[in-house]
C-alpha cells in the first residue's frame, strides 16, 4: 500500500579555475592555459589525456567558487590569482559529478609550484599506502595543444573560454 520513499542521489561537486595568459604569439589570439599532469602512478605515463584543470570536490557549506580559490592552492601550493573570474559554467560527468570552472587571468612560474598530495594504497593489494602529489607538473599550453593534453570531460571549459575571449 505505502511505497518506499527513496532520496534523490547527491552527486558529487567540484570546482576549478582555468588560468589563462595572453599576448605569447600564434593563433587564438595569443592565449595559453595552465594545466596540470595528473599525478600518482595511474597517471605517471599518459601525456594526451592524463592533463587537467586544477579542481576538487566541495561540500555543501562551501560556495563553489570558494571551493575552486581553495582547490588552486591545495593542488598547486600557491594562491589563486586575483582579478576578474570568469564563469564557464558546468559539466556533469559519466559518473553524475558536476564539475564548475572559473577562468581568471594570471600568470604562474610552473618551478614555483608545490604540490599538495594524497594517499593510496600502491601497488594495489599490497596493503602499503604511498603518498603521490595531486599535479606532477604544471605547463602552459596554446590552446590547440591543450585540447590534446586535457582529458576529454574539460575540454569544454576551454572551448568556452576561447569564445569569451573572442567576444
């Protein structure tokens, strides 16, 4: 007679900001974009598709744009930049994670980056647990290569940088 009530799944969020540079020479108007190589030994030997936008999960008493700001620092070591941040709205992933990214413009020296890290147990069952940076590295790419170097779920947020941009 009474169904059974279910909840709506919560989903996991997250959220980003896109650095980006202007006036280094080539096509898109000059543009660059920071990215990070995924760390930790899943990642160690993929280039194409192993780079991403600096982001992490949040909870519901953080504002999604707070949480990017902080994202930037834990993943790089360093503040996020300050000025104009510009939204790049939402992905939602295979796995019902929204993503949300900002782009702000700045300028970053990848050798000042201090990563932070996480644990994981490494090699897989055998009950040690190895601790890995967040980014390997930070680049800056033009935005042809970028789209090559990002994996594929991002490659909207730059998309959609490159036509604010153009705008």
């Amino acid at each position: 007679m009474y169904g059974t009530v279910t909840q709506p799944k919560r989903y996991k969020r997250s959220a980003g900001l896109l650095l980006f540079r202007r006036g280094r020479g080539g096509g898109d108007g000059g543009v660059e974009v920071l990215l990070g190589h995924m760390g930790g030994p899943l990642w160690a030997g993929r280039d194409a598709g192993g780079w991403a936008i600096p982001k992490g999960e949040y909870g519901p008493d953080e504002t999604p744009r707070d949480a990017a700001r902080r994202e930037f620092t834990e993943e790089l070591g360093l503040p996020p930049p300050e000025g104009e941040y510009l939204p790049l709205g939402e992905v939602r992933l295979s796995s019902g994670k929204l993503v949300t990214i900002w782009a702000v413009e700045g300028e970053l020296d990848p050798a000042l980056m201090v990563p932070g890290t996480f644990t994981m147990e490494w090699p897989p069952h055998s009950g040690t647990e190895s601790e890995f940076p967040e980014l390997d590295r930070v680049a800056w790419f033009s935005p042809p290569l970028a789209r090559t170097k990002l994996i594929a779920s991002q490659v909207p947020f730059l998309e959609r940088l490159l036509a604010l941009l153009v705008d």
